[in-house]
C-alpha cells in the first residue's frame, strides 16, 4: 500500500508522559473508505494516539503522512483543515447553547446562521440523523447530542472521521442508525477510525484493526475473522475467565421502592418519575440505560442525598425515604456512586480518611465523638488487602491511585461493611479488564452472601453477565424488573428507549 | 413636575449621569463572567482608575485622557488578576477580593496630595436645538460624551455576544471550557482578554466618579459602586439590557436618596452604605448555591481551567 492508496500513515508515533510511555512507536495505516477500529483497554493509549491525530497532543517523536503529504498538526484547527474530524467520547458540546451554533464552534470558517441551519438540516436528513438546529443542547438526548457532533464533523467533508467511544451512551436501535450512516460515510469514501473495546461492533463494523496495550501496538488483523474471545484475549495479553456465580435461592424483600418521584438537583438533569423496584436477599438487580436518563438521580434517591415521602422508600422493611445517607446506612444501605474523585471519594485526603468517612457509622470507628485512628487503619487495610488495592500504603491519598485502585476501593469499602442492601454505579467504569472482573466476582459474592444488590449500569454485557433481574431508565422512568434469562437484546433495547422516538430516513437508502 | 418636593426631570437627568460609572464597570464585569471567571475585585479596579484617570486628567488638563488613563489603570490592575488566577491558577474568589483591597490602598496612597483640585470639566456633548426641547431635552441631550459612550457600549456589547463569531466563542469558554479546550480554542487567553476589558471598563467607570460625578479626590471615592456593578452583572441574569436597567434602577436610588435627604425626609444614610455589601453577599449565595444556573449563569463561572493535556 503506496501512494494514493494510503489516506493516512503513521510511524513510529511515540509519547511519554511523566512515568508512563502512553504511545511507544505506534504504527498503522488507512485507506480512503476503510473502517479502523483501534482496540485496547482502558489506559492502552488510544486516545492518545487519536488526539495526536487531531492535533490536542504533539508526538515526541515519529512522523504522520495524510494523503501523501507530511502531516504534523500543531493544533486541532490545522487538523480540521486538513481533513480531519473527531467525534469525542466525553462530547464536546456547550448546553447552553443551541444546535446551530454548536456546530459553528466547531467549523474553521462557519456560514451565516441561517444558512447554516439550513445545511444542517440538509445534511442531517442525507445521512439519517433528523436534527433540529434551534433547539437548545442541554435538552437532547445522549443520541442527539452525539449527532450533533457527527453533523459538526460531516459539514466539513472530512477525510478521515475519528470516533472515539461512539456508542456508550446508546441503545441498541441507535447503535443500528449509527452504523447504517458510518457504513454509507465509508461507502463514499470517507475513512472511519474507531476506538471501542466493544468487541462485537468492531466484528460487524470494522474492515481492519490495530491491537493496543500499554501503549503498543500488538497485533493486527482483520476482525470478522476472530472470535470476540480471541479478541478479547489480544487486547489484554491474557485468558480470562468468566465470573463465576452460584445459583443461590432468593429471601425475603429487602430493599422496596414504590412511587418515588423526585425532581434532579443537577442542572438539566432529568426528574425520577414513579420508580417501582424490590430487590430480594441474594438477588443482584441491574439497571440499565443511557447515559442521562436519571442514573445519577437514582443513586441520590436510593442513598439518601435527595429524599422523599418516607414511604416511598423501605430497607428491610423500615421506611426510611425521608432520611439522609447516614441513617440509611444504619438501616443496611451502602452506596458507590459513579465519580470516584470528588463523589465516591475525597481526592485530596488518605485512604484512612477516605475508609473512616462512609465506614464511620457500620463498622463504629468513633466513639464518644473521637475517631479510633487504630481502628479506621486497619479497616482500611483490610480493604487494600482485601480487594488487591495497588498501593504503597493508607497513608496515600486517593487522587494518587489509578482509576482502576481506586475504584476498587471505593467499590471494596462499600462491601466490606457487612450490608444488607448495597446500590453501586457503574461500578467498572474506566476500570481495566482484570480489575473489572475482580469487582463483578467481589458482588456476586456478596449476593451469595445474602445481601440485595442494584448494579446501575451503562455496560450491558456487565449486566447480563451478574444481574438476576434487569430493569431500564428511560428518562426517569423504571421500566418493570425481568428476569434476566430469556431477555433478548432487541426487548433490552426497547426497554431503554428504543431510538428515543428518533426513527428515520435509513429506510431509503 | 414635582413630587413631594423632588423635581422629576432633574431627577431623571441625575440618575443617568449616576448610573455611569455602575454601567461601564458591570458591562465589563458582565463580559468577564460570560468567559467564566469571576472578578469580585471590581470596586478596586474602578478606585485605581478614578485616581489615576485624575491624576492624568488634572496634569494634562485633558478629561479624554484621564479617562484613557483610568482605563488604562483598570486594565493593569485586572492583568495582576489575569496573572494570578489564569497563569498561576489562584482561587478566583480570594484573588478579587485580594484585588479590591489592594487597590483601595494604592490608591489612597497615590492620591495623597490630590485633595481639594478641581478637575478639568468634562462638557456636554452639543446637540444644539435636540437640548432645548422640553422634558426631554434635559433628560437625554444634555450630557458629557462618556454618557454616550456607555449607552452605546451596552449595544455594541449586547450585539458582540449576540451575534458575532467571537462572541459565541467568548460564550462558549465560560459554558464549559473543557469542550472549548477540546474544540483547539484557547482558554486562558479568551479569559484573559475579556479581564482585560473588564478591567478597562471598570477603571473608566471609576474616573467618571473622580472626573464628572463628584468632581475631585477624596479616599474610598467609590463608596461600593464596584460591589452594585457586581450584584447587577447577577440580577440583570447576565443579559446587557438588563444591566442597563439595574444601573439606572441602582442609580435612580442613590440620586432620590440624596433627594429625599434634601427634601427632609429621615432615612439614615447608613443603610445604603451598607447595601452594596448586602447585595454581593446576597449574589454570592445565589451563585454558590447553583441556583444561579437556572438564571442563566455560565456553567463554568468561577471555575479555574487546568488543562489536561
């Protein structure tokens, strides 16, 4: 592959950071119309390599060639001129602003805003994704706001579209509109680079990928020619084996929601509206849904950070709805919200301090209004130890440790306390294959230990993989708890939403 | 025309001329906290532009130019906050607070030995016949340029951030400066424009105090005016015109309060020394407690921007 042939190649691309080489002579290359997937796991350095690409980071060293031509991006302006565009994982959109002139921030020489809105609208129906160019951001759904990134990079006639985690905070519908306007983007030659640890997407989307982990490349090959399995093994450099789970009879109802609604105390944040749930002892609920539609609200509810009718809300049978987190942790709840640094933890203080702040209450270390140091260390240590916390002691503090540790700690803190109802969100977000694994087997052996479990989740293959039943947010609704066995991925799919009432223009094509 | 011994044309008349000063330095406030950051060091800006811009004004015997100088000193004073909270990343809150105190001392320090001149006069713009119609002769047409000026910046501010490309890009920063960084625009040089411009505003307003309003040189000339131009950036919800309201609302009280003074009624002076502080402790509650989201605050006003990469 010489030549015209090649719309992008890259050699030799090296970055290190201090203490950690995140790419190291990285190499790969792509033809006009070829779909790309780069696959790695959390902390693999794929990010960084796309935003080598794109112009947010400068190489150390090793060289780009964009259609012939040397290509060294300074900034992502230089990128965007040259044909590049990338649709962030984490979007890049402003709330308060509207469709229209989101996108205008992110062109180099934007038409007139009416124009504008009528290209928008143009382009949007072409390629199935309906948008309307006044509304307001912060009142789209996850699957709108992505399209508004998708339409920003397509009014630019890009080259190469980079994407970066596209389809986390989709449902299975909108997964399907997604790759029906990548597949037709490919077709007319519009090169995709697609970075997902998703294996079977990659399957059916992807021409070829490139393997990454810690920062190298790996392997390569052609992925509808592997098992998810073997991919899954490339790209962590080990076996791995399943979690195992015991099928354990259920007991009696301990943790009973009924009728909660609640307005959010985030800003654009979506109300809990008539939420209905019961877990029973030894029983893991996962919930499902796409970013957005009232997880974190939930969490608020269930801990006690945001109240309701007392009724509304019963531990063991002891209606506790208008009670704070601490009484509820009397009551046999403990949580493990989804931010790790600023939430689930304090950043700034040690692990001890960290361990004494949600432990204080169950495990009794104050006495008289006085913390027993003692005591807090070695609950601490005994989490570290525990969970297999990587870290050089408790005198560390929590902004230290690497997502993953903490992670695992804040998780560890929160089933070492002997509770009866434990509420976590996303429990492995951002946490490696192996230390995901650790923490899905830590929870499953809780429930056989007989504590009610709700897993609130935007990974489903995590859900299926511990959850006995299985429910979905839909902005601020429940939808009825199945039994996980039998549930297809379509009925899953229209649970969270199905393409959030955004059906189209696929069919013409 | 008069009510309860107050004549409302003059007192029309006055409550522009006193609004000034509050407008020029909310407007530049304004434009700093869309870029989301936040500049509680206002009424020190605005000190140290009304004693330099009389300083310079009283040496060249020019006006035009003490007003270039207090803009010139507002916009000094808001690079030490540039300096401090967007290259060293201080607390922004702390920072203003630091600046105002700072200022209110170096500028009794340099106005020692300019008590008791008379400045320069600042004359009226002559709008020939359009002065001499009644009622609204004296209410719109008999006033200094800087007047004009204002009323024109509230436009052209108001169409900066409407409809303009920078503007939207100013916008964007203080909605949420991780997406801007994300999107290749620079952060902290927007910022630091738009304090600035903010500075420049505030150091203008201040020697329209020193200048027009007084005229002279005493200590703490301000008297709180930095602190209104705080708590109207928040009242008017971040929205030009409504500054130009709450400037004139603000300014209509402190001329009928003088007013009323002279028409004998008791009111103790005391209370609207003390109101400015009331007011910015009031708009810091609103700000901290989130609610200030749902009045249209940027998202990321007073946050400090760390770049990750």
């Amino acid at each position: 592959m010489t030549g015209s042939d090649t719309l992008l190649r890259v050699e030799g691309l090296t970055k290190a950071y201090p203490g950690v080489v995140a790419n190291s002579e990285v190499g790969f290359s792509l033809r006009p119309g070829e779909v790309h997937a780069l696959l790695g796991e959390n902390g693999a350095g794929k990010s960084t390599l796309v935003k080598m690409i794109y112009g947010l980071v400068t190489p150390d060293s090793g060289r780009m060639v964009l259609s012939g031509q040397d290509f060294a991006p300074d900034r992502p302006a230089t990128a965007r001129r040259a044909g590049v565009a990338m649709v962030f994982q984490h979007f890049s959109l402003f709330d308060a602003l509207t469709v229209a002139e989101n996108v205008a921030l992110g062109m180099e020489a934007p038409p007139p805003m009416r124009d504008l809105a009528r290209r928008i609208r143009e382009t949007s129906a072409t390629y199935g994704l309906p948008l309307d160019p006044a509304r307001i951001v912060g009142d789209l759904s996850a699957g709108e706001r992505q399209r508004v990134e998708i339409i920003r990079c397509l009014l630019q006639d890009p080259k190469l579209l980079i994407m970066d985690e596209p389809t986390s905070v989709l449902t299975p519908q909108e997964v399907d509109i997604l790759f029906k306007t990548l597949r037709k983007l490919s077709a007319e030659g519009t090169a995709i680079l697609y970075i997902s640890h998703k294996l079977e997407e990659i399957r059916t989307l992807c021409d070829h990928a490139t393997i990454l982990r810690r920062g190298k490349v790996v392997a390569t090959c052609v992925p509808r020619d592997r098992t998810a399995r073997e991919l899954a093994e490339l790209m962590v450099g080990a076996v791995l084996t399943p979690p195992a789970r015991a099928a354990t009879p259920k007991g009696e109802v301990m943790l009973e929601v009924t009728g909660l609604s609640a307005p959010s105390p985030i800003p654009f944040g979506t109300a809990l509206k008539d939420i209905r749930l019961s877990v029973r002892k030894g029983e893991v609920l996962g919930i499902a849904g796409v970013a957005g539609n009232g997880q974190d609200e939930l969490l608020l509810a269930l801990n006690g950070e945001l109240r309701s009718a007392p009724d509304a809300l019963r531990i063991g049978g002891q209606p506790v709805g208008d009670k704070g987190p601490e009484a509820r942790r009397l009551a046999g709840l403990v949580s493990a919200p989804e931010e790790r640094l600023g939430h689930a933890a304090a950043p700034d203080m040690t692990l001890t301090e960290n361990a004494l702040l949600s432990g204080a209450i169950r495990q009794k270390l104050v006495r008289h209004g006085f913390i027993d140091w003692t005591k807090v260390r070695a609950f601490a240590n005994t989490i570290i130890r525990d969970f297999d916390v990587r870290t050089p002691g408790t005198e560390v503090a929590a902004r230290a440790l690497s997502g993953g540790n903490l992670q695992k700690f804040v998780v560890g803190r929160e089933l070492s306390q002997g509770s009866e109802v434990i509420v976590i969100n996303q429990p492995t977000w951002g946490v490696d294959a192996a230390a995901s694994a650790f923490i899905r087997q830590a929870i499953l052996d809780r429930a056989a230990g007989g504590a009610a479990v709700v897993v609130i989740s935007q990974d489903l293959d995590e859900l299926l993989e511990i959850a006995d039943s299985f429910a979905a947010l839909n902005e601020g609704r429940l939808s009825p708890p199945r039994p996980v066995a039998g549930l297809t991925v379509e009925e899953i799919g229209l649970m969270m939403g199905g393409a959030h009432g955004m059906e189209v223009a696929h069919d013409a094509a | 025309m008069d009510i309860g011994g107050i004549n409302l044309v003059t007192l029309l008349a006055t409550l522009i001329v006193a609004s000034v000063p509050i407008l020029m330095a909310a407007l530049g406030e304004m434009v700093v906290e869309k870029s989301g950051t936040l500049n509680l060091g206002v009424e020190g800006m605005m000190i140290m532009g009304a004693v330099t811009g009389f300083v310079v004004a009283v040496t060249t015997g020019n006006p035009v130019l003490g007003f270039l100088g207090g803009a010139a000193a507002g916009a000094a004073m808001a690079g030490l906050f540039a300096l401090l909270t967007q290259v060293l990343l201080a607390n922004q809150v702390a920072s203003g607070l630091a600046l105002t105190l700072f200022g209110l001392g170096l500028s009794s320090l340099m106005g020692q030995g300019w008590n008791g001149i008379r400045p320069p006069l600042t004359g009226d713009v002559p709008l020939g016949p359009l002065a001499d119609i009644p009622v609204l002769g004296p209410i719109l047409f008999s006033h200094d340029w800087m007047v004009y000026l204002s009323l024109i910046l509230v436009v052209a501010i108001w169409w900066f951030l409407r409809a303009t490309r920078a503007g939207l890009i100013l916008r964007a920063v203080g909605e949420s400066h991780e997406a801007a960084h994300a999107l290749g625009y620079k952060v902290r040089r927007i910022r630091t424009g738009a304090i600035l411009f903010g500075g420049a505003m505030a150091g203008m307003g201040g020697a329209y105090v020193s200048l027009v309003r007084v005229p002279q040189w005493t200590d703490g000339i301000t008297s709180g005016a930095g602190w209104i131009a705080l708590a109207i950036v928040v009242f008017a919800s971040w929205k030009p015109w409504r500054v130009l309201m709450g400037a004139w609302l603000f300014g209509g009280i402190s001329v009928l309060q003088l007013n009323l003074q002279a028409a004998g009624s008791r009111i103790p002076v005391e209370y609207l020394t003390m109101s400015p502080y009331i007011i910015t402790i009031l708009v810091l509650v609103l700000i901290s407690s989130g609610r200030g989201r749902a009045m249209g605050a940027p998202a990321d006003l007073g946050k400090t921007f760390h770049a990750s990469h």
